[in-house]
C-alpha cells in the first residue's frame, strides 16, 4: 500500500510538471505574429510534399519537420485561408507538443543517470535498504531535471516557434533514452528497432542528428569498454549483442537515410568551399560564452552557475559510472567546437536547445548529490555533537540551565535542502523565462494591417533588403497594391510614374530601418523595427522617384550593422551583420543598373562579394555587369568565383571554363560560363 501511495505521489509530480510546461508553452502563443523563419516554415511546408522536400535540398534544414508542421496545418488551417492569430497559433502548436513531451522523455531520461551502471550491467544483487535509497535518488533527479527543463528559457523559447528546434529537442532526447534501455538489455530487438528509427527521424531534422549519433556512439564505445573489465562481465555483459545491436540500429538508419545523403553530400561540399573564407564563427572566447548565455538561464553569472552544477555533475557522474560522464561532456563539447572547426558562419548559439534535456539531467544529478552530502554532513556533525553532551553528563538544574548547544538548534532536514536548491534553481529559470515573454518580435501583421487599409489598388510598396522584408510582410498583406525592389521600380520608371500619375498611385516603402526624414514621407515604425514609409505628397517626376529609391538603397547599406547589432540586443534574431550589408550592397548594386548606371554598380557589388565571398550570385551579378561593359577579363573572373561556390554548377565544362580564363580567352570562357549557368 505504502508502494502504490508512493508511486502515486510520483506519477502526481510528473503529471503537474506536464501540466506547467503546457502552460508555460501555451501562454501568449499567438499574442504576437509569426516572425522570419516562421514564416519561412509556414511559406514552405504550405506546399505539396514533393515541392517541399524538392526545396528543402537547397535549404540547411531536412524535410520532416516541414513535412509534420505541413500535413498538420493542412488538417486545421483552410487551404488559402489569409494568415489570422488562429492560424499562428496553429503553426506553432506542434512544437508546443514537442516541448511538452520533450520534458516528458528528459524525466525518463534522467532517471537513468543515477542508476545507470546497475541498468546496464544488470546487477541486481542489491540489498533491498540500497535498492529503494538509488530508487530515491533516481525519483529526485528526474523531477529537478523534468522541473528546470519546463521552466528552461531556451525550451520555452522554442516550443513556442514554428521551427524545428523543439522536435530535434525532443527526438534527441528519446533516441537517447532509447539508446539506454536497448544497451541494458541488448538481446531486445525491438528497442534497437525504435532507437534507429528515432535516429533517422533526427537526422532528418537537423543534421546536427550527426552529433547526437557521435555522442551515442561514444557512450555505447564507453559502455563496452567499462563493462569489460567487471566482475560480472564474463556471465552478465552480452557485448556482442550491445555493439551488433548499436551497429544493425545505425546501419539501418544509414539505409533509411539512402535519399538524403546526396543533397547532405552536396551541403558539405558547399561547406568545404566557402567555410575557410567566410570566417566562422569568430573567436572561440566569444562564441562559447555565448553558448552558456544561451543555454541559461540568464543573467550572465546565473548561467555560468549553472554550467559550474553541471561540470561538478560530469565529476560526480564520472565516480560512478565514467562512461555516461564521458558521454555527458561529450554531448554539449561535440556542438560546441563543431562550428568552430568547421567555420560555420551560421552557427547560432541559442539554437542550442537540443543540449538541454542531458545538460539538465547532470544537473539536477548534481544537485541531489550535493543535497545529500551536505545533510549527510550536518547529520554526522549533529550526532558527534550529540555523542559529546552524553559523555558530559551535565544534568541541568534551576542554578544549572541548558545552553544552546549545537544540538539545539534547529537543523535543516535532508527533504528540506533538496527542496530548498530546487526552489532556487526553478526560481532563477522562471525569472529568466519572463523575458522570452517580454521580447518584442517584428509586427509584420501590424504592418501589413495598416497597409491593407491605408494603401489604394495603384499604389507601389518598395521592399527593403536587410533580411527579406518582401518575403516576410508579403506573407500577412492582402492588399492590391504591388510590392517590388527598387531595382523593379526603376527598370521602367516612365512608364510607372505616368501610370501612376494617371491613377493617382503613390509610392509606399516597408524596411527594417528607419529611412532619412522627408517633408514628403511619414514614417511609422511598428514594433520590432518595422518601418512603414507612408507618402505625404504624390510625387510623378521619373527623376525624383529614381533617385529617391537610389538613395532608399544606399541607406540600407548604411544601416545594415547597426540594425544586425540592435536586433541582437533585443534576443530576437541574431543576424550575421555581412550578409545583411552583402544584400543591401546588391540591391543597391542592381538598382544602378536599372537607372542605366552600371559603371557606378560595379563598387557595391565588388564590395558585396569581398566581404561575404561565398556568395555566387553575388559574383553572377558581378560578371553580368563587368560583361555588359565590356571588361570581359573581370567577368570570365567573376563567373568563374560564382561556379567555384556553386557545386551544383561543377563539372568538366567548367573545369574547360577556368582552363580558359587561364588561358586569357576571356570570350571563349564567358560563352562557356553561359552555357554551364544556362544547362543548370
């Protein structure tokens, strides 16, 4: 009866865990609108599964997660339905799941850090005093990590976005845990069966899969080596079946992955070619801080606290069972460094959230263990003290009163400092997570809004180029009035200012900064640095509106750093500042060559490809305008800089291509190059 009343009282806590991470992931869900790559996702996975996974081959993300957020909306949201609060609040409700199961999966998975050695080498010689002391310890270390995993900022963060993270949050984890159940009891195959299935669903989500899979593959490596040299080796421990089983599971995955690994091939190839020259990801003593702040909870020395718990974590884990600590220390060094030796200039630190379902178990091991050496400490001092009073045999007396000894003072009960470090952690986490609350994303449905009703049918909206401002505030307007890049408005400007003077039209813009004043422009700015140009005067003079969406462009390049550093002081999104600049320059660039100056476009777009190299339509463009006037040297180069970064474009044709422009046939090569860019 005690038993049952027990596991009640567990199943109890877990239940109300569950219950706080759904409330914590639902609230506010749709309160603001889908933001950058949210809108990517909701875009992409729109379309048919056989022009999604076609698309996904040029992004940096696998298909399942867009195939589950597609077939999903596809079933709650009308087909061509325009985008309201409900339907944002469908997008992101997937990843709501995956948040919540995610903490559902860590409090298993935790409970396997503690008892891990017995799990495995299936000792069970225990005494029964022993058994339900570990089986204790095994209960309070799923519960801290379940609790700090549903109050954890990063996790919040992301089980509230219509993106991957949260899924590769929660497959890595359940593949993990997967992964310890098969290796304790190996002659399973069904449990091999399900970890490499899990495994091909996490590959194909991010291919940051590959480092789960690597960390697995060190714990199944470690595992095997430790158990080797037990007592209990020779008659308990199958090693054949643990390291055929993890093979069989792995192989299977690498089958099912059959499909993928030309286009993962391809990526790398990319990778290889552009990595050296984009730069990384910056000094190591920059980038690993910022993964601690990402990781959390904030304020900066909270976090690191936190990795202090969880590096004592890995020391402790380590006396007990190495290989799960190897394992451990693995799991957040492999994504750590990877960026770093890769020079992956993409690499965000505070996608990082996958790392959390482990880094929180070794912590919430960590704190159970100190809880406990620390009451185990004032218990040996109370009982020394109380041993001392009885040898003293003081009785005391009216002339004689007690005095307040150790013993009598009041001490701290072992529940109570558990309870007590758990408070505070959880504390800490829920502070933090009240600023993912209160961060401002950029209102593309509030300025959309204002634009369907303040912009007529004739009007022109001129797009911005910082980070695809047409894509995102195309995706909530539903007005009649076009949207095009300044480079549109001026390939026919005559004829656009007759027909906008003709239908009294007037010409709006949308950016991410906030454009020069003008007597003849009002500007709006919506939260999140969302700028509405709204025209205060009608303006029909082709001269006048050239060079006003001239200087729009010049503008952007101007601010294309400062705005990429305030966007990421505000936690938002974490823009590369070059490629922000690179697309204005190019915009800038394409815009001089549609008013008939490309002469003066060669300086941005020689600028745009100097300081984001890897960029082959940057040097298309280039080529394009250095062969338009003539210099036929400086475009065979510029066409040869754009397929060296363009795998897809390699080949023996342009292998022949580069001999030539070798060779100085600067004509024959630029032919050449058209005919490799035109076949692709």
């Amino acid at each position: 009866m005690q038993r049952n009343n027990s596991q009640f009282t567990i199943h109890y806590s877990l239940f109300t865990i569950l219950l706080l991470s759904l409330a914590l992931n639902l609230y506010a869900l749709s309160a603001e609108n889908l933001w950058e790559d949210e809108i990517f996702t909701a875009i992409f996975a729109s379309q048919s599964p056989v022009q999604l996974i076609e698309w996904t081959k040029d992004d940096i993300h696998p298909p399942l997660y867009y195939l589950i957020a597609g077939a999903f909306t596809r079933l709650t949201v009308p087909p061509d339905a325009a985008p309201t609060p409900a339907s944002d609040w469908l997008w992101r409700f997937p990843s709501v799941i995956a948040g919540v199961l995610t903490v559902a999966v860590t409090y298993k998975l935790a409970g396997q850090v503690p008892s891990v050695r017995c799990q495995v080498s299936r000792i069970t010689h225990h005494s029964p005093r022993t058994t339900h002391h570990a089986s204790r310890i095994t209960h309070h270390v799923s519960h801290v990590a379940a609790l700090l995993l549903a109050l954890a900022p990063i996790a919040i963060k992301y089980s509230q976005e219509a993106r991957m993270h949260a899924l590769f949050m929660f497959i890595s984890a359940f593949s993990t845990w997967l992964l310890f159940r098969a290796l304790a009891r190996p002659n399973q195959w069904p449990r091999w069966l399900a970890y490499a299935l899990a495994t091909t669903a996490n590959i194909y989500t991010m291919y940051f899969g590959f480092l789960i899979l690597a960390a697995q593959t060190s714990l199944m490596l470690f595992t095997i080596y430790d158990l080797r040299f037990t007592i209990y080796a020779s008659r308990l421990t199958p090693h054949a079946s643990r390291f055929f089983g993890f093979a069989a599971s792995v192989a299977l995955a690498c089958l099912l992955y059959l499909p993928w690994w030309p286009v993962l091939f391809a990526i790398l190839q990319k990778r290889a070619a552009v990595g050296a020259i984009e730069g990384g990801v910056g000094s190591p003593l920059a980038f690993v801080p910022g993964v601690v702040r990402a990781l959390g909870p904030l304020p900066e020395p909270v976090a690191w606290g936190f990795l202090g718990l969880f590096l004592i974590g890995v020391i402790l884990l380590a006396r007990r069972a190495w290989p799960v600590a190897a394992f451990a220390a693995l799991w957040l060094a492999l994504p750590v460094a990877l960026p770093i030796v890769l020079g992956d200039p993409r690499a965000l630190q505070f996608r990082y959230a996958f790392v959390l379902p482990v880094y929180l178990a070794v912590i919430g091991y960590a704190v159970v263990r100190i809880s406990k050496w620390a009451n185990e400490r004032m218990v040996s001092k109370s009982r020394s003290v109380a041993k001392l009073e009885q040898q003293s045999n003081l009785q005391p007396s009216p002339s004689n009163p007690p005095t307040l000894q150790p013993s009598n003072l009041p001490t701290l009960q072992p529940s109570n400092l558990l309870t007590y470090s758990i408070w505070l952690l959880a504390t800490l986490s829920f502070i933090a997570t009240l600023g993912i609350y209160g961060q401002t994303k950029p209102d593309w449905r509030g300025a959309a809004a204002y634009l369907d009703e303040h912009a007529g049918p004739n009007d022109l909206i001129l797009i911005g180029p910082l980070w695809d401002e047409g894509r995102f505030i195309d995706y909530y307007y539903r007005g009649q009035a076009q949207l095009l890049t300044p480079a549109a408005l001026l390939t026919n400007i005559e004829g656009r200012a007759e027909t906008l003077r003709t239908t009294g039209g007037r010409v709006w813009a949308v950016n991410r900064f906030k454009p020069a004043e003008s007597p003849a422009v009002k500007q709006l700015v919506f939260p999140g640095g969302v700028v509405v140009s709204a025209p205060q005067l009608a303006i029909y003079e082709p001269a006048i509106l050239a060079e006003a969406a001239l200087d729009l462009a010049h503008q952007a390049v101007d601010a294309a750093y400062p705005w990429a550093a305030e966007m990421e002081a505000q936690g938002v999104l974490n823009p590369d500042p070059r490629t922000a600049r690179a697309a204005a320059l190019r915009t800038w660039g394409d815009a001089l060559v549609a008013a008939g100056r490309p002469q003066e476009a060669i300086e941005p777009y020689q600028t745009a490809v100097d300081s984001f190299p890897g960029w082959p339509s940057g040097w298309k463009a280039l080529a394009e305008t250095q062969e338009a006037l003539g210099n036929l040297a400086a475009a065979a180069e510029a066409y040869r800089q754009a397929v060296v970064y363009n795998p897809k474009w390699h080949g023996p044709a342009a292998d022949e291509a580069a001999a030539l422009v070798a060779a100085g046939q600067w004509t024959e090569a630029v032919e050449k190059y058209h005919q490799i860019i035109e076949a692709k």
